[in-house]
C-alpha cells in the first residue's frame, strides 16, 4: 500500500512536458473570463509576463497590440462558455494563430503546479504542441448555424405555444385533439381563431373542417363541447398570438438561411448537371421549410446527401451548418464519424482509446 501510494504521489509530481522539445517558441496562454481575461506570454518577453485585460472591445484589442510587441504569433485559449467567441474573433483579426482547447483535455494532462496561473500552464503546453485545436468551421458556415439555430429555438418555442394551447382546451374539456390529429393545421388554427374571437357554436367551429380530415363535423361538433372558462381562454388567446408570431419569424429566419446557402459557392454547374427535384423536408418537430432546401444543400456540396440512408433534408442541413463542405479536416470516414458522435458510443470510445494508445504520424 506504501508502494502505491508513493507511486501515484510521483506520478501527480510528474510532469508531462519533461523531456520534451518546444515547437511553438512564440506562444501565449489565455484563461478567458466573462470580465477579464489573463494572458501569459514566455518568460524575457515583457517585464510582466501575465497581464490582466478586460472583457471590452477596446480591451481586446489592447492585449492584441501587446501580444504583437512580445512577438507573439500563436495563442490559446479554453472553450469556456461563449466568452471566447469575441476574443477569438479580434484575435484573428490581427493576424494570430488562434487556438481553442478542450478543458477536458488540460485537466488530464499531469504536472500542473498549483502556484501557477491557468494562462502559464495553457501557454507552457501550447508551447510544447500538448493541446489539440478543436475544430470551428469558417465564418460562412458559421454564419448559417447561427441562422439554423435561431430558427430551431423559434420551432421549440412554437412547440412550447402549441402545449399551452392544449392544456387550455383539456381543461375546458374541448376534446378536439382526439378527433384532429394536429391543432396547429388548418383545421385546428382556423377554430382555434373563431374561439379566441368568441365563436362558442360547435356547429359552426366544426364547418372548418378540411377535406383530409377523416371524423365527421358531427364528430368534430361532439369534441368542442366544453365549459368555457374565461381565464382559460385568455390563456388560449395569448398562446394562439405567440404560435403565429413565431410561426412569422420561423418564416423570416428561412429566408435568410436561403440567402446564405444562394451566397454560397457552387461546386456543381447548374447548366451541365441537373438539380434534384424540390423536396421541402420537415425537421424533427413536423415544421417545414419554406424553400427548396435539398436543391440548395446539392448545389453547395456537389452531392444529394439525402441518398444516404437515414439522413433526410433536415438531417443534412443540420450537418452541413455545425461542419462544413471541407472534409480535408478528418483523415479517414473513421475519424469523421468518431467525431461527431455517429458510432454507437462503446465504439466510439474504443476508437478513442485507440487513437490514444496509436496517434496517426504527422
């Protein structure tokens, strides 16, 4: 017990750039903040080689100006929160070698004194090459995964409208769910408005009823019979408000991913090959795209990637905005699909332990 325990005190004594060449001699180590930032460039650069800055644009560009006059080329910086984004961004601007480091990984890595600072323990194994950059698309790809992301938060909201819709119409026992399949179709929307508007005559709610829809207005008539609570249907209003809004800036929101993928550059000609037929998919909520979505993914990738099994429109847009069309990132389709988590996860892990017992040559 002795042994072990002297074993592992050792092993946390050890240090894991020992014995190693430096690779990046101009580097500099960022511990990101939502407030301030502290910065740590190579010893004999600076008379204070650890500076505090703040989170301010003007900030930003100072510590910029002051990394250029250490001779800085190369930095990092962990991937906390979002706070690096901006701080990412006017550092590129100037030129540098920016680099975003899992924490996961510096945590596991042995050596670390507690008398150091995090930026001197980022910018001593940086220098060493002991951090791995994680991956970010370019800024058109980013550009369009804001854009799907905002309109996925508008589709969960939606959603969040339709449930309050119905909570309203069970417990003024309006059955109009068994009989209607979705009451945020035509149907549904079309009485749900003449109820808000103070319509209480089944008879007449149920002359909404659209050819497709298989119950009978009798039927439809028997489901809006209810008792009418006043602060029910004040709920009911407002939900009904909220879920067309959205449903205006869910339309708004494909507009302008529509205009980012026509931004984009072809890498087929439409004139020489012929673009699928329009097929306008629906996400993982039922809600549609208002353009021709597959046609759009094709003439920016070169391929219909809806051939692929099991992945659809909106499988393949989502792919597309978190990754990119470059693939020279990853060596193989092995890496590729370790990456974002398409292996089943026992898999995956054995494929990290792997990489980890095995790293590919450079």
């Amino acid at each position: 017990m002795a042994k072990q325990r002297g074993k592992r005190k050792k092993d946390a004594k050890a240090d894991a750039t020992e014995g190693l060449p430096p690779l990046n001699l101009h580097a500099a180590g960022i511990d990101v903040g939502s407030a301030e930032h502290y910065v740590a460039v190579p010893s004999g650069r600076d008379a204070e080689p650890v500076r505090k800055f703040g989170s301010f644009t003007a900030d930003l560009h100072r510590m910029a100006r002051w990394l250029k006059d250490c001779r800085i080329t190369t930095v990092v910086m962990q991937s906390t929160g979002v706070y690096w984004v901006a701080l990412h961004d006017v550092l590129e601007s100037h030129g540098f070698e920016v680099n975003v480091a899992n924490a996961r990984h510096t945590k596991t890595l042995p050596g670390r004194k507690t008398d150091v600072q995090e930026c001197q323990w980022l910018q001593k194994l940086h220098t060493f090459g002991l951090l791995n950059n994680s991956f970010r698309p370019p800024e058109e790809i980013r550009t369009l995964r804001g854009y799907l992301r905002q309109r996925e938060n508008l589709v969960a909201a939606a959603a969040t409208c339709i449930q309050h819709m119905q909570k309203a119409l069970t417990e003024m026992n309006i059955q109009l769910a068994n009989v209607i399949s979705d009451i945020s179709g035509t149907t549904g929307l079309a009485i749900l408005s003449d109820i808000v508007r103070g319509e209480r005559d089944p008879y007449k709610l149920a002359m909404h009823k659209h050819s497709r829809i298989r119950a009978s207005r009798q039927e439809i008539a028997r489901s809006l019979e209810g008792t009418w609570r006043q602060e029910l249907l004040f709920v009911l209003e407002q939900s009904l408000d909220l879920y067309q809004t959205y449903q205006q800036k869910i339309q708004t929101c494909d507009e302008r991913i529509d205009g980012q993928l026509r931004s984009m550059e072809p890498r087929i000609d439409p004139m020489s090959e012929p673009i699928p037929e329009p097929r306008r998919g629906k996400d993982a909520r039922g809600h549609q795209s208002g353009f021709d979505l597959r046609g759009q993914l094709y003439r920016i990738t070169g391929v219909d990637l809806t051939r692929i099994d099991g992945i659809e429109v909106q499988n393949a847009q989502t792919i597309v905005s978190e990754v990119g069309v470059d693939m020279s990132r990853w060596k193989t389709e092995k890496h590729f699909a370790s990456w974002p988590r398409f292996v089943p996860r026992q898999s995956h892990q054995r494929w990290q332990s792997a990489q980890a017992r095995y790293p590919a040559r450079s």
